[in-house]
C-alpha cells in the first residue's frame, strides 16, 4: 500500500523531466510544476507524515535542480508567522487565562442552553484574534469546558447525548469554522489564502480589510449559528441550574490570577491593536504576531521548551514551508500566467457577471472539499488553480480572494474531516456523522446564502 501511495510521488517529477518544457516557461519551472504535484500527491496520498514526505521530496529534488527556490519558502515572513500563530494559542492553554474567561462568562451569563450556547460562541470568538490555530482553540480551549459542563448535567455520548452535549458539539464545529472567518489571524489556513492570492493575484488582504470585509458576513452567521442549530436540532435540557457551582469549581482549580496570565492579556490586547491599526502604523500584522511571540518569551510567559514542543506548529512550518517555496518560484517563472491561457481554452467564465463567476468558484471550492481531510493541504494545492481561473473572469480580484477565503473556513462543514476542529468536535461521540453531515451542510447553504445576498453588496458599499 505504501508503494503504491509513491508511485505518484515519484511518477509526476518524472513526467514533467521528459516532457518538452512548453513555450515561455523555462525547464527548471516547468521541472518544480512536477515537484508540486508531487507534493499535492503526497498531502492528499499520505504515503508519511506531511513534514516527512515533504522533507523526502526536497531531498531528492535537490539532488536534481537548484534547491534555492525549493527551500526560499522556509524564509518566508507569513511562514514564520503561522509558527507564531500555533505557539502563541499554546500560551492560552498553558497559563490557563483561555480556561479563566470561559468560566468566569459561565459563572455570570450561564442561566440556559440557548445562552450556554452563545457564551461558547463569544469564548472562542474572543479567543479567536490571537490562537491561529482553531483546532488548538476550540478543541484545547473551549470545548473541554462546555463538554465538561454537559458530562456535570448527564449529558455523555452513550447516554443522554441529546439531552445538551449533542447540540454544544455541532455548535462548537460551526462557531470555531465561523469565528476562523471573523479573523484572519482565526485560523492558520487563512494566512495560507493571503499569501497566495497576493502571490498569483496581487491582491494584498490586510488584517483589518479581512475584518472589515467579515464582521457583518461572518458577525450574522455567528449570531444566527447557536438559535438556528437551538430550533434544527433542539436539545432536551432548556434550564441550567449549577452551572455556576461548575463555574466556581473550575476557577477555584486555577487559582488566583498568574503573572503569565497577566502578561498575556497585555500582549493579546496590544496585538489586536497592533493588527487594527496597520494601516495606520505602516505595520503589517506578519511583524505584529511575530513581535507578540517575541514578547512572550522575553518575559517569560513561554519557554524554550514551550516552542519546540509544539509540533503541530513545526509540522506546519516543513510542509507548508516546501509547499509555499513552489508556489513563489512558479509564480515567478510565468507559469500561473501560462496556466490561465491554458485554462480559457477548455472553461471560459470570461462572459459571466461577477456574481456568477464566484459563484461558479465557489461551488468548485466547495464540491471538491469531500476528497481532502486537511483545510491548509486543501488550500495550499488547489486555491492556486481557483485563483488562477478568477483571474479569467470578470470579477474583482479582491472579490474572488475574499469568497474563496470565507468559503474555506465554513466549507469545512460539509464534512466531519475537513478541519482539525471537525475531527475533534465528531470524535467525542455525541452526534452521529450522518446528523454531523446534515447539518454541517445546511449551515454552508446559510453561509453561501449570506455572503453571496449581505456579504458581496456589503463590501461594494464600504468600497472594499
């Protein structure tokens, strides 16, 4: 089985070295279009791990072309700012202050279900600004909490599931997909999408034009998400009424306030202003979250140890890293320029209006989200292909960027593999996947629904 997962690997590199480079593009870019597609083989394949594939396919490749442009991805800024995102959510976990605003939410507002489900929405979108890793987030932070409160009420997935821990779980999977589309910084794939649609698009999405451009979209779909799941797929406990004893319990666990979580509230208030005001300071929100890591070691809220044992972080660096390389050295050898003249030849979306372009990327976007189990390895492979065939259509370059990033944040609920916080979220047991399923696409219908009909005349008006 593992043999036959490489022979894709090592058979499109192959290719791409016999067949004749086309006309405009020079041998060694049309060479890395093969180790591209030996990368994509390998996310989707999983023949190794992310990092370990991608590592053997630089390795081997190296030996036969100029490894520059291969590793010139590892130097990247936005590369190094994703390692930040993943490090700085860590910090949430370990000093506890995630824990802390939840419950002291819980102790004041936590009077019924409907509210318990709102108080998980406003935790995580609290949370969300400076944890950019929404699987950490959620399924660190936030949801151990509300599923410890359904397990104190008798709520468990083998008994009285729908009693109030079914409806906190498929709530928990649309507010995590919905506060990672309210914030660039929300969710690691998001800066994944900048990058790329400012490297094959030119379109540079600021933080706070990402917020602007989502605040009403994302902000109704947040506020609608817990009532509309609260009537589709009603829990049987409506009253809570020790949710404050939980509460309680929980803060007298953690203790007085800490120095680390002090610091970190500093650091994480000065880091949403830092990100509001770009436009302003001349910063942009790369150096922004890099200066947050900063300060958090060099006042001790993280150690040494913290970063290095972050893996998921350094796993995230390897691949994407290699992945991000590829994607600049075929940017500047021509070949998404070469590949939009290709694809006008066999689909032209050149005489759609604007709305009818993006819906027709959206919709691709969308059908083609079943057959990948990773939201960055979905991205990072086929959003050059989606950018590129926007760029054939009559619609704003920042209209195609904007849909398509909003889309791979709730597209992710069709399935319960689609992001790392669907995975986590479906693996407590409490809703069947074939319900998980349903409603997860009945919110991506509400979701399409309100970016196409509010979203779109909404960033016409304020002149995004």
């Amino acid at each position: 089985m593992l043999y036959l997962k490489l022979l894709p690997v090592i058979f499109f590199p192959v290719l791409f070295w016999v067949i004749p480079h086309p006309e405009g593009i020079s041998a060694q870019t049309w060479e890395i279009v093969g180790i591209y597609l030996a990368m994509l083989c390998g996310l989707v394949l999983r023949p190794f791990t992310d990092a370990v594939i991608m590592l053997i396919i630089l390795g081997f490749a190296s030996l036969v072309i100029e490894p520059g442009p291969l590793f010139a991805g590892f130097g990247s800024p936005m590369v190094w700012f994703i390692i930040s995102a993943f490090i700085i959510c860590k910090a949430f976990v370990i000093t506890g202050l995630g824990k802390r605003i939840a419950y002291l939410l819980l102790q004041r507002y936590g009077k019924n279900t409907l509210t318990l489900g709102y108080l998980m929405m406003i935790t995580d979108t609290v949370l969300a600004p400076a944890t950019g890793s929404n699987m950490s987030r959620s399924g660190g932070i936030t949801f151990p909490i509300f599923r410890n409160i359904a397990e104190a009420l008798g709520s468990k997935p083998d008994s009285g599931s729908r009693k109030i821990g079914a409806y906190l779980t498929i709530l928990m999977y649309v507010v995590s997909m919905g506060t990672s589309s309210l914030f660039l910084t929300g969710m690691a794939t998001n800066s994944i999408t900048v990058s790329l649609a400012n490297e094959i698009m030119g379109v540079n999405l600021e933080w706070m034009v990402w917020f602007k451009a989502a605040i009403v979209p994302a902000g109704i779909v947040l506020l609608a998400a817990p009532w509309i799941l609260y009537k589709l797929y009603a829990p049987e406990l409506k009253t809570i009424t020790n949710v404050n004893e939980i509460a309680t319990k929980g803060l007298q666990e953690l203790g007085p306030l800490k120095r680390e979580e002090k610091l970190l509230m500093v650091f994480f208030v000065l880091g949403i202003i830092g990100w509001m005001t770009g436009s302003v300071t001349g910063i942009a929100f790369i150096p922004v979250g890099l200066a947050f890591l900063a300060c958090l070691l060099l006042f001790g809220v993280l150690s040494w140890n913290d970063v290095v044992s972050e893996k998921s972080a350094w796993q995230t660096f390897v691949w994407y890293g290699a992945f991000y390389g590829c994607a600049v050295a075929l940017s500047k050898g021509g070949f998404y320029v070469y590949l939009v003249e290709v694809i006008k030849t066999w689909l032209d979306l050149s005489q759609l209006s604007e709305i009818s372009a993006l819906g027709v990327l959206v919709f691709i976007s969308l059908a083609v989200r079943y057959f990948f189990v990773s939201n960055s390895a979905f991205v990072v492979s086929f959003y050059p292909v989606l950018f590129t065939l926007g760029m054939t259509t009559q619609a704003h370059p920042m209209y195609v960027a904007l849909s398509l990033a909003f889309s791979a944040g709730y597209g992710a609920l069709l399935t319960h593999y689609g992001n790392g916080a669907g995975v986590f979220t479906f693996s407590s047991g409490y809703v069947p996947q074939k319900t998980f399923w349903l409603l997860g696409t009945i919110m991506v219908l509400i979701n399409v629904l309100v970016y196409f009909l509010v979203g779109i005349p909404y960033w016409k008006m304020i002149g995004i």
